[in-house]
C-alpha cells in the first residue's frame, strides 16, 4: 500500500512537509514517493496529505494507479473543455 | 518648500480644487499621509509612485508551495518570457537566495527592496521565507523585507514576521463576501485537508480579515492587491475597498486579471476576459474616495529584479551568482551614496516642478474652460522623460487638466506573452501599441521615428519629443499648456481618438 508521484509533478515542494512518514524525496525530474515508507497517512490523518495539498490533478497515483485527484476536480475545467482549448493553441 | 506664485493675486485660489497631486507638493502624492509612514515608503518603489521612478526591487523565488487555489493562477513555473505573479524560472533555497541578493544590492545599488512573494505562497513555506528574511536582516541590513501573502496563513506567523523586522505586507483581498469568493477560489488546503468550494472560502476570508487587523496592531503597513475580475468582482472591490481601509490597509492596489487559454488556468481556459484600461481606471477612480490607490503596479513575476516593469533576473542567475565576490560593506557604502545623490536628484525635481504647477493652475482663470487629457510617457526611470518611442516596452499615463497633473497607470505595450506561435498575426507591432494607447492624445518621448509619428498623429495622437529629459509631470503640464495655448482643450476630444477610447 503506497501512493506514487508520477510525471506532471511540478516540484512544488507542497507534500513534502507535510508528509507523517517522511516518504517524499525531492528528486529530479520531479519528487517521489518511497513506497517502502509510504502508509497512506493511515493511523495519522483522516486525509491523506500529499494529495490534499497537490495543486496538479493526476500526479498522484494510488496503490492501483488511479489518480487521487481525477482531471478536472482542482481546477473545476471540465476535461473536454480543456483538451479542446490545447487542440485550438497546437492548431494556431 | 518655498513656493513661488506666478499668477498675483490668486495665493489661496491657486490651490483651490486641487486633486491629489497638484499645486507645489505636487510630486509627493503621499503628502497627506503621516510623517512616519511616508519615511518606510519614501524610497520603496512598490507603495510610492514616485519612488518607483528612482529605486528598484527584487523578489526571490524561495516559496513554491501554496496553499489554496485561485482561478486566474496555474503552478508552472519555466516560462522565461512571461511576465505574471507566480511564474518562475528556477526555485532557490534560502542560502542561494541571499546570495542572489546580495548580489543583486552590490550591483544594482538603487534596489531597496526585497520582497518574497511565491511563486507559490510565501506562508505557506514559513520555514523557507523566514529563513531567508532571518539571514537578510543579518547580512544586509540597509535591505527593506517585504512579503506578499494569500492571507490563510497569516494570523499564525504575524509575530514571527514583526520579529524579522518585515515592516511591509501584502495580502491579496479579492473578497470579503464568501458568495463572491467561490468564483474566484475552488479550493484551499486547511488544518490537514483540502477544503472545497463556499466552506474554504469563508475560512479564507476570515483569516485574511484577521490578519489584516493583527499586522495593523502592530504597526506593519499593509497594502491590499485585488485582482479585478469582470463580471465576478468588479462592483464588490467598492466595498473590498472600504473594508480593508477601515481596518487600517495603507494602500489598495486593484491589479488587471491576466487570462489567457494558454497560461492554462480556469478562467484563461473557460474564456474569462480581463477588464479594458478604461473599465481598470473607471473602478480605481471609484475606490480613490475612500482609499489610496496604488496605480502603478506591473504585476511582476515572483523572481523579477531591477526596475519595475524591467526584469534583470537573467544577469543573476545561479551559475552568474556563484563566479561573483562581493564585500558587503563596501557595497553598503556605495549604495548609501547612490541613494543620497538619488534624494538630491527627486528634492531638484521637486522643487521645480513645484513652480510648474502653480502657473498651470493659472491657465483655467485666463483662459477658456480646458478639458482633461489623457498623456502617455515613455521612459526608462529617473523620473524624466528619456526613453526613444520604438523603444518603449510599456507607457505611464498621465491625465492633466487645467490645475493638476495625475498619474493614471502603466500599459504594457506587449501585453504578457502568449506563446511562440501565437506572436504572429496579422497585427503590426505598431499598430498594437497605438491600439494600447487608445484614450491618449499625446504621447512624450525622448525621439520617435518618422514612420511612427505619422501613423500616431493620423490616430489623432500627438506625438512629442521636445520635453526629452525633463522631469515626467513638468512636461506632461508643458504639454498641456501648449495645447490649451493652441485652443486645442477648448473642443471635445476629436472624434478619432475618442472612438478609440
């Protein structure tokens, strides 16, 4: 049972702190999460603190690599919207 | 200050009806305010207007965390040719961010003022931020230490932040009703959780309310950034406005929403439009009543350096910063030498343009009823016109009418990058700086291109190169009174520039 950070993490050093088993390492190209250490905050917190704070949507992963914040539940753009809006900037 | 009047037998009309910048004392638009508090903001380019003309500021990007979201804002930080809070190009740690400003003091000796402000929430990473003001107040003592906040974390370290001696804080207010503020904020991290929609906000509200109050108590000057957003907030930052005024805020400082679909934030993505020059003059004019106005802020990025609406930053970077060995003392000494000659300069400036200002109040009394005139400025600093037309990368507006010169704000004239492809349309450069400088009927530089000249005076704007360094407002009321002499104030607005205002 451990999350994992994957590519899009900006780096913003947000969880790290924030993290009860000092499981986040600031690693290049972006952090991870050792899984060795990582409890899920179970027995710490009611929610669990890296994804609570992460302002990216889909960087952390759960233990079946699902996204503890889907697209479009942080920055309220609903995915469609989104994606139509990159495909007019590629476009021009 | 002596002054002398040049119109006999008007020594108390002179200053009858004059607004805020007029009439002798003229450059000082912070007269009025108490002698304490205009000694901290008289050399700090960010709360003196006219300071912003002769000192610098940098900030150093040792916060990237943050803990709430904004609509108008999206964590990406490597984006070297934009220009908006909360883009970076690299995050220090708090050693290599003292280095980075001492550096920065050594070589540009009119810098005065530090500020962090994120690029994410300077709160929100207390460790770093106070570490970084803890070594500063040591190392570099002649140093102003500022920070800018979203406020939710505020009430925790406002006696943390007095004992650093951090005499100057920002708080971003762009609400005080939670029914406003879930338009703008969708979430914010709180006590161990992500707390969502109206509840958040509330929280959000209350703390930045709270803290307010405490920095008030003790006697740290406040400033207030909103952000005006069409349609979400523009009528609520009138009451905003009030409220922080009220509370004490020294200074409230109404910044345009930057949205674009490509800066991929909520508000560029779902096509939020920012407000136009006018709608941004129309609400600072409105809060002007109640509330010192802060009208020149760039929005700078959360690493800038050098002169507002400039960015050094390239010149400082960590590789650049490490070959460099500076003696701080030394240092010390010759920035102490360039502020006095800098003091000496603004006391001349003032002095004369306070002349100027009592024979512009004579003009509406010997002549005809002369209408207000909106006029840009291109200039590099040092308060005095001095900056080639085609050089200019953003204008300072002035309105002058027939007693008072006033600044109005700063355009941009590129207005934020939006990315590489995107630069090339149709649209000349040209023809989009005068599009920005719709409203304007003059404009004043130190030179100007033939090509340019022709195609400002067929916009109906008239360009001028014959105030080249001379003090800003002196030559905005030169102007002035050269139109009014020609009978060109006497009419409306011609009709061309007009339409496009």
């Amino acid at each position: 049972m451990a999350y994992q950070i994957v590519e899009g993490c900006v780096n913003c050093w947000a969880c790290e702190p924030l993290c009860p088993s000092q499981a986040i390492v600031a690693a290049k190209p972006h952090f991870l999460i050792d899984a060795a250490k990582c409890t899920e905050c179970e027995g710490d917190h009611v929610a669990p603190q890296c994804a609570g704070i992460c302002p990216v949507e889909g960087v952390i992963l759960d233990s079946l690599g699902v996204p503890l914040n889907p697209p479009g539940s942080l920055t309220g753009i609903p995915p469609a919207r989104l994606a139509a809006a990159m495909a007019e900037i590629q476009a021009r | 200050m002596e002054l002398k009047v040049i119109d006999p037998g008007t020594g108390s009309g002179a200053a009858a009806g004059c607004a805020s910048s007029g009439c002798g004392g003229k450059a000082d638009a912070l007269a009025h305010l108490p002698e304490h508090i205009r000694a901290k903001v008289h050399n700090h380019p960010c709360y003196s207007e006219e300071a912003h003309h002769h000192y610098a500021r940098m900030h150093v990007a040792v916060a990237p965390a943050c803990n709430i979201q904004c609509h108008y804002c999206n964590r990406k930080y490597d984006c070297a040719n934009e220009s908006r809070p909360g883009v970076v190009s690299e995050v220090l740690t708090p050693n290599q961010a003292v280095k980075k400003v001492i550096a920065v003091a050594a070589n540009i000796p009119q810098m005065t003022v530090l500020g962090i402000a994120g690029p994410g929430d300077p709160l929100a990473n207390p460790g770093r931020t106070l570490d970084t003001f803890r070594q500063l107040s040591e190392k570099a003592p002649d140093i102003k230490l500022c920070v800018s906040t979203n406020g939710l974390a505020l009430p925790e370290v406002v006696d943390e932040l007095c004992a650093h001696n951090i005499d100057h804080v920002t708080i971003t207010i762009n609400c005080v009703d939670p029914d406003v503020g879930v338009k703008i904020y969708p979430w914010i991290f709180w006590k161990g959780r992500r707390v969502k929609g109206r509840k958040g906000v509330a929280i959000l509200i209350e703390q930045q309310q709270k803290g307010l109050e405490m920095l008030v108590a003790r006697g740290v000057l406040v400033k207030v950034n909103s952000v005006l957003i069409p349609g979400v907030n523009d009528e609520h930052l009138k009451e905003v406005s009030r409220v922080v005024k009220a509370k004490g805020a020294f200074l409230h400082n109404v910044m345009p929403l930057i949205a674009e679909p490509e800066h991929g934030t909520f508000y560029g993505v779902m096509g939020q439009r920012g407000p136009t020059h006018e709608e941004l003059q129309t609400l600072q004019d409105a809060c002007a009543g109640d509330m010192n106005m802060m009208r020149h802020c760039r929005q700078c990025r959360a690493d800038a350096v050098g002169m507002l609406g400039e960015d050094r930053g390239h010149e400082f970077t960590l590789e650049k910063i490490e070959t460099m060995e500076i003696d701080y003392a030394q240092a010390m000494e010759h920035r102490r030498q360039v502020h006095a000659t800098i003091e000496a300069n603004r006391e001349a400036q003032r002095k004369k343009s306070g002349e100027t200002f009592i024979s512009i109040a004579s003009i509406k009394r010997t002549k005809k009823e002369t209408r207000p005139v909106l006029m840009a400025v291109a200039t590099t600093g040092g308060g005095v016109i001095n900056q080639h037309f085609g050089h200019a990368r953003e204008f300072l507006i002035y309105e002058a009418n027939a007693t008072d010169v006033r600044f109005i704000g700063v355009r941009k004239v590129e207005l934020y990058c939006a990315g590489g492809d995107t630069c090339g349309d149709a649209e000349t450069a040209l023809a989009k700086t005068i599009r920005t400088l719709s409203g304007c009927e003059a404009v004043l530089c130190s030179k100007i291109g033939y090509e340019p000249w022709g195609q400002l005076e067929a916009a109906g704007i008239t360009p001028n190169g014959e105030h080249a360094l001379e003090p800003i407002e002196e030559a905005v009321a030169a102007l002035y009174r050269e139109l009014a002499a020609a009978g060109r104030l006497e009419q409306p607005m011609p009709a061309v520039a007009r339409m496009r205002a």
